[in-house]
C-alpha cells in the first residue's frame, strides 16, 4: 500500500511552507467523560504545511483533528485557527468551520443531493455566492478533481474513490485556507486510493495547509513536511519525514513503524 | 488452438462477450394460474376455499346493494317500489343518499353559497399542489401560502381584515425571528413566536375594527355551527394535518436538541398530549375551555376542535420524525458542520429532507388516522356526518335507515384515507428513484 503513490513525481519544490501561523493549539486536554483522550497536546501549524499524523487505533488522531473544527469540544488549553480561537461561541465555530475544510473516512456526502447540489450548497447559504458563481466554481474543482461528467449524478451512483474526491471538491468550493483528513483512503479500495492520493498531493503542491490522519505512509514520505506520531493521546514524536521513518526516536514510534511497515 | 484450451488449465479468452438482453418471462394467463394459485396440492386447497368464502360474501351482499332505489324519496316509497318490482324489501334504500346528499356534504351551509366551499375546495387543492407535486414556478408557492387564509375567508366570512391580521402575524413573526436571530438562536426563536402572540392578542382585533369600519369589505359571514357534514370532515382534517406538520417536526427538534429547557418543554407537551384521549382534549376544547378564556370571548368551536386536534396529531407526528431523525447518520450531521452550515441550515437542507423521507410511512399513518379520528366530533355536537346520521333519521321520511348512511359515509373515508395511503406510496418511490 505504501506504494500506491511513488509512480508519480511529486513537485515539493512547489510546497513552500510560511512564517504565518495557520492554526495554534496550546496545552489542550480533552475527556470522554472520564476518559483522558487527549492529553497536553501543544502544536503550531504553519501555513502551507502538510503536517501527516499517524499512530495506533483508539489513541485520538481523529479527536484531535475533529477539535480543530469543533466537531469534538475540547475541555481545557487553547486552539486558535487562523486568528480565531474556539471557544462556545457560536459565532467563532461557524467562522472557523468556512475557514477549514474536512473530508472524512466515509465521505458523509449528502445522499439527497446530487454532486453538483452537494458542491454549491455551503458556498450559496453560507457564503452568500450567487448560484450561477457556486455553480462555475463547483465545476472548476469537479474537473479538478477529474469528475465534471458526474456532477448531476447523484452520491450513491459513484463509486468510493469518486465519492472521496467529490467530498474533496465539495470542501474546496468553500475556498477553504486548511484541509482537514480523517483517513481518507482507509475505507477504499487499493485502486481508488491512488486516485483520491493524487488528488491530495495536487492540493499540496498547490500550497494548501494540510492536516492528514492517514496509515498511507508513502503519501507521508512523499508530501509531509512533518510526520506526527501520537499514541495513547498524547504526541509522542514528531520529526521531518525522512529522519521520522529512517531514525525513529522512541521505542513505541519503532514499535509502530516495524509494525506498519511489516518489519 | 482449442484442443490446447482443452488439455490445460491456462486460459485465454479470445473475444469478449457482446450485451444480451435478459431472458424474457414466458408469460400465459394458463401459466400464471399454474405458478400463482395452483402450484401444489395445498396451495390450490387454499385457493378453492378462499373463491368459495368471497363467492358467499358477495352473494350476500350484492343483491343487497344493488337495488332500484335511487330515485326513492323516503323509505316508505323505497318498499313501494322494491314491492312494486317483486323484489324482497331486505335491499338498500339508496334514495337517502341522492335526497339528503347536500346536507351530508355541506351540513346547514347556506344553500345560496355552496360555492363557497366548493371555490375552497379548489383553492386548496391549487395551493396544495406544488407542495405535494414539486416542481412549480417561485410565486405559485405565495399563492400556496396565501391560500389557508383565502380559504378561511371564503368558509367563514366575515370582513377580510380579521384573516389578513392573522397573516400579519406571521409575517411579523417571520420578521422579529429575521432581526433577532442575528444576536442569539434561542431569542430568534422565542421572538418569532412572542410577537405574532402579542400581536394577535392586543393589536389585531382593535386594527382589524378600525379597517373594517373604513373599508367594509367582505363576505356574508357564516357561523361554525353551520358547518357540517363532509365539509366540517374536511375543514378540521386538512386544517389539522396542514398545521400539525410543521408544529410536529419543530417539537421533534425540540425533542433532540441539546437545550435542556426546550428538550423538556417538548418531552412534557408530547407525552401529555399523547398520554390523555382524543375525546378527552375534544371536551376540554368544548367545556372547560370556557372557564379560562376571558367570560364574553366567543371563541369559535370549530377553531378550537382544530387546534385540540392538531395538538393531538402533532405529538404523534413528532414521535414519527424522531425515529426519521435517529436513523439519519451521524456522519450527516457533521458533514454539514464542517461545511460552516448553521444549525437551522443543516436542519432544512441536510437533516429534515432525509429524516422526513425515512419517517413518510409513519406521517402518513398519522394523518389517516386524524382524519377518521374527526369523526369524534360527534360527541361535542358538532355535525360531522356521522353526527347527521341521527338528524336524518329524526325525519319522518327517513325514520329507520341505518346502513346505508353509514355504508355510504365508510366508503367516502375509505377513497380519502385509501388515497392518501396511495400518495405516500407514491411519494415514497419518487424519492427512492431520485436518490438511489
Ligand atoms: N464519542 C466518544 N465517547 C467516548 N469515547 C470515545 C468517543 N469517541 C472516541 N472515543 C475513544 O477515544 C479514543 C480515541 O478515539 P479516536 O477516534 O480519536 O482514535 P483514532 O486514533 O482516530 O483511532 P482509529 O485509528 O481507530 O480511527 C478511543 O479509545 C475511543 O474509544
Ligand atoms: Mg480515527
């Protein structure tokens, strides 16, 4: 699987990372009830990173970037996204969710809707563009992601991988500043992942602010800037791809790798 | 070539397959019958003594309802010419029907203006067409929501001041929600429902005199106690069905949202609602309403049966688009907030559209039920058809009849509720193609 990506070239010439911070967290802890789920995470993201996050099922890789955008609320510490920090302001949230993009492992297109409906819906009620405009953007990043001909079809008549690109489309007509991803590719199938993999590093080499929970370790060596390795909730490594997967530090980032990696 | 193929277990297709079309059922009404009814031993038992049970039960009935007797003025002459044309008199008496068939439909509506319902009638089939059908130009919707207050002017009469301040209300309403929701959800919320109250309670009578007494325009005006028959059905039905929707889905949401106040308010208001008979709220709306309403308010009957039978209907509703919006997939609800959507954004344009397409079964059921359950209207006086059966028979002409009443009333509900229950199948398919 680590493969799938290495057939193309990938121009990280083009990936330029600035100074600009694009989202801060500070000391945050989060519970499930009782349970500590994540534990004093602290982490600056610069604009224009493409930041990988792996580590073990069940140690809080989606909680963690599911509480960039307020899908999971945090209970203590800071996260400022683009200048606006979360808190229960209803305001802040909204602010931050059209600021950030998020595409998630089982797509969650709305079935009801056809694609071009899916792709136009957030840009025309909470963006305000006129129909005609969300329709051209929509269509722009449609054949960006290499599905014009199937915008009025609707979710169900496509197959997963392009599924997972229409979620991609439909989070880039928000004109998003950071993508968010869940384990894009793990409920796909092998050749779907290269095509919904492409599409990403398009978007990386494009700049994009990336956040990426994803077992795909060849995307992280070809597009990440920084590889975070976290496990029972808490960051336990973090480093640039290379020396990440050639000179892991820790015993459980070692661990993991020999495992992920077969050895 | 082919012996090699033969001989070894490496394969290779030479040339692809075209498309063939599937193969075709062998059709014949005698192969149907075989395969249907007659396919073993005991299958064609069953079938023998099912066409032998329907064969008795039509043989009774039949020559009962097909009887001469549609031209009868009165029972009397009904036997005259059973009699007359040497039949048994244990037939229907179908001239009740032809001869009191304005009273069963209108009740005691003023002969002069059966128009008026009938012009109603149309109007709310117009209004209700896009909303059932789809697909219709923007301002036919502003006719649709224009038409509840034409029809009540044209049923009820009176100057058409009183129905264009209840439409204010809302507009008010819909405005107060627009200015305060920009500060706060739940002041938005509790604006659009305080203003059109106040309104209605302080301003709307007093605006509503003043206008009428410089421009009296209007139609005759016509008291509930007129209403009757299938129309008095039709007028709480549709006005409780058309109302209890929209107030059922809002307690749904209610029900499962996060506020701890609203959630209870609803928990409370559906339980109590659902937990206490119809009959029950129906005399309340009759009797006990009496003693709180301020003494000399005349709050008409008939309005008050409507709201009695909304309330009631709307629990229920609620209940059904609870179980809709527990089976829309979490990933749905987040989808839509991580796009930025508001809540009442995802609510319409996310959430609601699936949740009521899963709960369309269950809405429609509700619904065929309100609607024979109006029937009940009997007990508070009301002269529902069923309710005019007995003013019928308090004629002399008519001193006896039973079955053919209620036959005839049965059968006018069955096509409603039958029809209704056809829609929603329809409804219900429409949907599934259009979303796969
Ligand atoms: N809604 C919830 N309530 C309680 N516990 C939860 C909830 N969601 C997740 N958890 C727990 O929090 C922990 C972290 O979950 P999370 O989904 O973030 O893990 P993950 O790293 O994404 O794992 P995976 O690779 O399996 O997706 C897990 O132990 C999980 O059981
Ligand atoms: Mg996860």
């Amino acid at each position: 699987m680590s493969e799938a990506v290495t057939d193309r070239t990938v121009n990280r010439s083009a990936m330029q990372v600035s100074d600009e911070v694009a989202i801060e967290i500070n000391s945050m802890n989060k519970w499930y009830g009782t349970f500590h789920v994540l534990r004093d995470i602290n982490l600056t993201v610069n604009q224009g990173e493409r930041i990988v996050i792996c580590g073990p099922s069940g140690s809080g890789k989606s909680t963690l970037i599911r509480c960039i955008n307020r899908l999971e609320e945090h209970q203590s510490g800071q996260i400022i996204v683009e200048g606006t920090e979360l808190s229960s302001d209803l305001k802040n949230i909204d602010k931050v969710r059209s600021e950030v993009g998020m595409c998630f492992q089982h797509f969650n297109l709305f079935p009801h809707l056809t694609i071009m409906e899916n792709c136009t819906l957030a840009p025309i009620w909470v963006r305000k563009t006129p129909k005609k405009e969300a329709e051209a953007t929509a269509m722009h990043f449609l054949e960006k992601v290499k599905i014009p001909e199937q915008a009025n079809k609707y979710p169900g008549q496509l197959s997963g991988g392009q599924q997972q690109r229409v979620a991609i489309a439909r989070s880039l007509c928000m004109k998003p500043r950071i993508m968010l991803f869940d384990e894009p590719t793990s409920a796909l199938d092998p050749e779907m992942i290269k095509e919904v993999l492409d599409t990403m590093i398009e978007l990386a080499e494009e700049g994009m602010t990336m956040l990426c929970v994803t077992h795909e370790m060849g995307f992280a060596q070809a597009v990440a800037n920084r590889v975070i390795f976290m496990d029972q909730g808490q960051i336990v490594e973090q480093n640039e791809p290379h020396a990440f997967f050639n000179n892991p530090q820790s015993e459980r980032t070692k661990l993991f790798l020999s495992q992920i990696l077969g050895h | 070539m082919s012996d090699t193929h033969a001989q070894t277990v490496a394969y290779v297709r030479e040339g692809m397959l075209e498309q063939q079309a599937p193969p075709t059922k062998e059709a014949g009404a005698i192969r149907w019958l075989r395969e249907n009814l007659f396919p073993t031993w005991l299958n064609a038992i069953m079938t023998l003594v099912a066409i032998y049970v329907i064969w008795y039960l039509l043989s009774g009935l039949l020559p009962w309802i097909i009887s001469p007797t549609w031209f009868s003025g009165s029972l009397s002459e009904c036997r005259e010419i059973l009699t007359g044309a040497g039949q048994s008199t244990h037939q229907a008496c179908w001239g009740v029907i032809r001869d009191r068939w304005d009273q069963l439909v209108f009740g005691f509506y003023p002969q002069e203006l059966y128009w008026r319902p009938v012009l109603a009638l149309v109007v709310l089939l117009a209004g209700l067409a896009p909303i059932l059908f789809g697909r219709f130009p923007k301002w036919f919707l502003g006719f649709s929501m224009a038409s509840p207050f034409i029809i009540f002017l044209l049923l009820w009469g009176g100057p058409i001041w009183f129905p264009v301040m209840v439409a204010l209300g809302f507009v008010l309403g819909a405005v107060a929600f627009r200015s305060a929701v920009r500060f706060n959800q739940i002041v938005g919320v509790l604006a659009a429902i305080l203003v059109p109250i106040l309104f209605w309670l302080f301003l709307a009578e007093p605006i509503a005199d003043a206008l009428t007494s410089v421009l009296p325009i209007g139609l005759e005006s016509i008291s509930s106690k007129q209403f009757g028959g299938f129309l008095l059905s039709i007028v709480i039905g549709v006005a409780a069905i058309v109302l209890s929707l929209p107030l059922g889905i809002m307690l749904a949401l209610g029900r499962a949202s996060d506020l701890f106040i609203v959630t209870k308010l609803s928990v409370g208001f559906i339980e109590i609602i659902r937990g206490v008979p119809l009959i029950v709220w129906l005399f309340t709306a009759s009797l006990l309403l009496n003693y709180f309403l301020p003494p000399g308010t005349n709050f008409d009957l008939t309005l008050r049966v409507i709201i009695m039978v909304t309330l009631f209907s709307a629990a229920y509703i609620a209940e059904v688009v609870r179980g809709g919006l527990a089976a829309v997939p979490k990933g749905q609800y987040e989808g839509a907030d991580s796009l930025g959507l508001s809540y009442w954004q995802s609510m319409q344009l996310i959430v609601l559209p699936q949740a009521l397409k899963i709960s369309i079964p269950g809405i429609v059921n509700t619904f065929i039920g309100l609607f024979k359950d109006t029937t009940l209207v009997l007990f508070i006086g009301l002269l529902d058809p069923l309710g005019l059966t007995s003013t019928i028979r308090a004629s002399t002409d008519w001193n006896g009849i039973y079955w053919e009443l209620y036959v005839f009333i049965g059968l006018m509900f069955f096509i409603a509720c039958f029809s209704m229950g056809r829609y929603s199948l329809h409804l219900e398919k429409k949907l599934q193609r259009e979303h796969r």
